[in-house]
C-alpha cells in the first residue's frame, strides 16, 4: 500500500491508498520541534487505530512547504518503514506544463493541485486552497498552469485581528446569522468569513476574465473550503482530498516501486 503525506504550514496531511483507492487519511499538526521518533509514535497510533499495519506500507511519497520538519520526517518513513520516501520537487514527472517564470518557485501544494484537478475535473480551471494561505491557480484550456495569487488565509486574517488591534478578542471561525452584527464577536465573524466569501468572488471573477472563459469549473480544498463555499457561489465543487489523490498521480508517473532500505 502507499502512504501519501501532504505537509502544510499549519497541518499534515496523511492517506493511505490501496492501488486507487483512498481507505483512510488523518490530518494532524505540523510541528516543527517533533523528532522522527515523536512521528513514529504519533503516526503508527493513528494506523493502530484504525486496523492498518504500518508494514503494510510498501511506498511513501511526500509534499512539504515546510523544508524545516523534513529531516524528521524522511527519518520517520527509514526508521519505522524502512522506506525512502519519494519527495515532490525538481526532477520529479508531474505531467504538469508550469508557465511560471521560474517553475521551481510554484509550491508543491499547488503542483499536487493541479495535476489531481486536471485528471479529475479537466479544464480550465481556477483551484482554490484554504490553508495558511489561500492559494487561488489558474489551469488553461489546455491543461497548462498558468500561475495565480496568493493571499492571507482565513485565520491568520482572524488573528492578525486578535494581535493588533488591543480590544479586539480572539473567536471562534463559525458564520453568524447576519452581517449586521450587534456585538463584537459576531461583527469580527461577519467580517472575517463575509468578506473572505467577497475576495474569493472578486478574484475568481477576475482570474475568469483573464482567462478568457467563463466555462470554468472552481476547485475548493483545505481545511476551511466548506465554510467559505458555503458563503459564495463562485466555488463549483469542493474536494477535501485532492491533495492526496495528487500525491498518488504523482507516484504513478514516476513508477516508483519500492524504496526499501537495507540493513548492512
């Protein structure tokens, strides 16, 4: 079986798959400080409880933004699985044309992106992802990554309002029923979740525009896309996994085998 790992700024994301089909994915904190044996423990906790052996796994491929916790987790998949992980960065075959001007600054986020949503829901496409930052990429008709933007996420927003602004509280990020709020937890979440339902749309708008189609299907994953589709229509169809179903695509085209390393 392959594990897949997906590593966010603020959380990984974990799946295991059986030929094409995901059986099961965890998303836990990203943490910089945990030791490959913290992993380890963590991880094959998570694999115990739900009935899969970690000797199962014959294959593990890895996307990280977060070049910090590699270390510890490259030694993680050599100590507890005795697999080298495939890592998604140059040199590996994504099948992606990117029009960056430099291709090697796209994240490996956005490149396990789109290379799941072109297979998936072909194109053009806008793909939008919740996560530290909100990451919006624009596929061509022709299937060619053109590029995007990239802007706060929906809770550092919230945050950055917590942190600078002396009488402003900390809340929770959950829609209240009016956008004409009468205190000031519920004002901060009219704000926060309303307005982010605004930028999406102003900037799917333009992307659309730039594109030169409006036949263009919207993409939301990461962890807050339900939330904030929920708020717009300009979000098509939301996929929780595409980032996991990226990460296997990729290790097909690369026709990895089996990675095992062994003892002298």
């Amino acid at each position: 079986m392959l594990l897949v790992i997906d590593v966010g700024n603020t959380n990984m994301v974990l799946g295991v798959y059986d030929d094409k089909t995901l059986i099961r994915d965890w998303r836990i904190n990203t943490d910089l400080n945990k030791t490959s044996d913290e992993y380890g423990v963590l991880i094959k906790n998570l694999f115990d409880a739900s009935d899969i052996g970690l000797g199962t796994i014959d294959s593990i491929i890895v996307s990280s933004v977060v070049p910090a916790v590699m270390h510890s987790l490259e030694n993680f998949c050599k100590k507890y699985c005795n697999i080298s992980p495939l890592i998604v960065g140059p040199g590996i075959k994504t099948g992606l044309n990117i029009k960056y001007y430099d291709p090697k600054m796209v994240g490996a986020d956005r490149i396990i992106n789109a290379v799941a949503a072109i297979a998936k829901y072909g194109a053009p496409l806008i793909i939008i992802d919740f996560g530290t930052a909100t990451t919006y990429c624009a596929i061509s008709r022709k299937g060619d990554y053109l590029g995007g933007a990239i802007s706060p996420g929906v809770k550092i927003s919230s945050e950055a309002l917590f942190q600078n602004a002396s009488k402003l509280p900390r809340v929770e990020l959950i829609k209240p029923d009016t956008i004409i709020c009468k205190d000031t937890v519920s004002s901060m979440q009219a704000g926060i979740i309303y307005g982010y339902a605004g930028q999406v749309e102003k900037i799917v708008k333009n992307m659309k525009y730039e594109l030169g189609d409006d036949n263009v299907t919207v993409i939301a994953t990461g962890g807050l896309a339900n939330l904030i589709s929920s708020e717009t229509d300009a979000i098509d169809v939301v996929d929780s996994n595409l980032s996991l179903e990226g990460l296997r695509q990729i290790y097909e085209k690369n026709q990895i085998e089996k990675r095992v390393i062994h003892e002298v």
